[in-house]
C-alpha cells in the first residue's frame, strides 16, 4: 500500500527531510519471523510481556489502543515504523512512528502510560516512544558482545527495565537489569537457559518468568533444552523450570493467567530437518497439572507449520488463541481441557490480543502482500465480529498489544 508524502507527514507527525520516495509494505516482506533462537527472523505479539493489570474502572468499556511494529520503504531503502490504532476513535487511522530498527516486543511504562520501550529481536536495537506524541524519546544500548532478544518487563513502579539478552560468544542467556527512567545498566542475572526470548512478570512483579529457545538439537548439557524458567527476581533463584516432551520445538512466547495456567507457542527448534517447513506447536499447563504438546486433532496440528508466533487466553472462558503465519491458521483451544475448540484458515496470521473489555480478539494478519490488516473477532462466540476489519493498520510485525493508552 503506497501513501503519498503529505498523509505519510500527517499520519506519522514527524518531519522526514529528503521523503521523496515512500511506500508502506503489507506483507509481502520477510518479517523477521522465527522462534526465540532460530536465525530466521518475525513480529508481534506478544507483542510481547502484558501490561501490568489496572484496577476495574470505567475504562474496562474501551477496546483500547493496538501498538504494533510496521515496515515499508523510504527513498528505496527499507524503514520502520511503530503503528498506533486507537480502536475506540470515531474513525480508525494508524498513527505512524519512524524507528531505526524493525520492533519486535513492546514493553509499555506502568507508571507513564504514554511512554514504552521498544526491543529488537537478535539486534541491537533498543528505544523508549512516546505514543502520545509520536516520536522516539531515547536509544538504549547494549554492550559489545551482546544482542537484545525481543522483549522485556517493567518492574511494577516503573523503577527497573529488564531485559532479555544473548551473549553471543556463548549463546548464553542473561536478563539485564536497567535503571527504568535513565536506562542505564545496573546488573544482570542468569534466564537459567540458552536463548531466552519472551519474559513476563508475575506475583506482583516479585517472579520473571521467561521462555530460554534452547540450542540446537542435539547438543548437551544441563540449560541446552528448550524450556520456560521461573526466576525470583529479588535472589535471582531458579525457582522451577518447565522442559517439554517433544525436543523438537522451541520455547517461543508465552501467556500466563493471574492462576499460573500456562500457554507457550514453539517454532520447530534449530538442528530439525526442514525447520522452515517442520511443525510449530502449542504447549499448555494448567496451574498445577501436567504439560502437554498439543497433537490432536492431527489433520489440524499438520497445518500448524513453521513458526507458532503469538498466543493470547482469555481467561474467563479458558480460551487459548494461537496464530501460525506460515500454515495460515488460527486456532482456538480449551486451556483446562487441552483441546481443539476451532481452527480457521487466515492470510498470514501474525499477532493475537485481546481487547481491554475482553470482549474481542483482535488479529493481525495479511490476506494479500499489500495489505497488512486487522480483525477482531468475538470471544467467545470466535465469530469474526461484523465491520471489525481494518486494513490499512500495517502492522506486519510479529505482536500486536492492546494497550490503555489514558
């Protein structure tokens, strides 16, 4: 989809000196997609951590704001941008912001709700937006030697930043402590795995717990599998570690219910033949029970191939929502029941979310490689929900977020 200069200028609020050439890409380019530690790269979901949980107040009515990461081209060289929807506004528009680097999770401030840091995944890419104002306040740096990994947490008062990060003379895994106004780097400590990607916050911001994809197929040793690793913050403690039966996938992203139930989504793990072709999964455990590969029904988990990218509950009704951009499906899933409840084929499925009423998820996805479209279904039902497309989001990164922006 193509824009001309003057509503490229009004969309994004910034001033773009020698914009002669500009053209907005659906999805038609490689996204970057891959699981948390394979090369080949993709966006959105889940975003990335979820917001910290705000009381019940007239604002549980909107359906929120969706951030996630666009791309496109700029005097014949590639671009990126954040884009901002508000889902409640009159009128849907994408608010676009120029960025250096393609995003890959969205990490909002619990304290000022117009400001989040960004995070690259497998880059050194790193900054803090205002959403509000359009525009990119800071750069975060890495050290040499390390690259960020995707995605991040807040603690709860907005003090401290952590971050996931790769030491790539190793491969090892660590989470970086950074000062949440200043950014700067205060410490770090062990994910307790190999290419740790997505982290959530948990237990009233005292638990990370993180998602490590693991090395390759194949190697040894007591961190090498693929798993997802709960860590006290305060003693930086390895409190569990949650290891799959099938060791072929990796440990991609993640949701978590305010009971520990939990849903990870896998892309097919590094050394597996055929990796871009070879299934992805979904793991599920219910807090306290056993976890379990998702492998039935199998003429559906067939199509579920390449890379399973974002996943969303609902936890209300347990519903577990899951998208495949290479398979082109989305499938829906009983988290207590660990079974199928509905698939569906969708153009390039990418981010899942759902909206701050609970009432929709809401999907991005790309029917054509123009176009890079959102749709919000119902929730319960899994209808799509009458007029709830918009296609000129351009949200062709790997999450979306639904986020409150006050």
């Amino acid at each position: 989809m193509s824009l001309s200069r003057r509503e490229f200028l009004r969309r994004s609020g910034a001033v773009v000196a020698s914009l002669s050439a500009y053209a907005l890409l659906g999805c038609g380019a490689a996204n970057g997609q891959g699981g948390a530690n394979n090369a080949p790269a993709a966006p959105v979901n889940t975003l990335l951590g979820d917001p910290p949980k705000k009381p019940d107040s007239p604002l549980i009515k909107k359906k929120g704001t969706i951030i996630g990461a666009a791309r496109g081209m700029q005097d014949g060289k590639q671009a990126f941008y954040l884009s901002v929807v508000n889902l409640d506004a009159p009128k849907l528009a994408a608010k676009l912001i120029p960025l250096t680097f393609l995003s890959h999770g969205v990490t909002p401030n619990p304290v000022k709700p117009e400001r989040a840091v960004l995070f690259e995944k497998q880059g050194k890419g790193s900054c803090e937006v205002d959403l509000k104002l359009g525009k990119v306040l800071a750069t975060i740096p890495t050290v040499e030697g390390r690259k960020f990994y995707g995605h991040g947490a807040y603690s709860l008062d907005g003090s401290l930043l952590y971050a996931t990060e790769t030491e790539m003379s190793t491969y090892k895994g660590v989470i970086v402590v950074r000062d949440g106004v200043t950014f700067k780097e205060l410490g770090k400590f062990p994910t307790f795995g190999e290419a740790p990607h997505d982290c959530h916050m948990i237990n009233e911001g005292k638990t990370l717990v993180i998602t490590n994809g693991g090395a390759a197929l194949g190697a040894t040793g007591d961190e090498a599998a693929p798993s997802v690793t709960f860590v006290d913050i305060k003693t930086e403690k390895l409190l569990e570690r949650v290891i799959f039966t099938n060791d072929k996938i990796n440990a991609g992203h993640l949701a978590i219910t305010s009971k520990q139930d939990l849903a990870v989504v896998s892309a097919p793990r590094d050394g597996v033949p055929g990796q871009a072709t070879a299934q992805g999964a979904l793991t599920l455990r219910p807090a306290g029970g056993i976890v379990s590969t998702m492998d039935a029904p199998s003429e559906t988990v067939k199509k579920m191939t390449g890379e399973s990218l974002s996943v969303c509950i609902h936890e209300a009704s347990g519903i577990v929502g899951v998208t495949n951009p290479t398979g082109g499906i989305v499938t829906f899933w009983d988290l207590a029941e660990k079974k199928l409840i509905k698939a569906m084929e969708m153009g390039k499925p990418l981010g899942i979310a759902l909206t701050l009423d609970k009432k929709d998820f809401v999907i991005s996805f790309c029917p054509d490689a123009t176009t890079a479209a959102l749709q919000r279904f119902d929730a319960l039902t899994l209808e799509p929900i009458p007029g709830g497309r918009f296609d000129e989001a351009y949200m062709s990164g790997s999450h979306i977020l639904a986020y409150d922006l006050v």
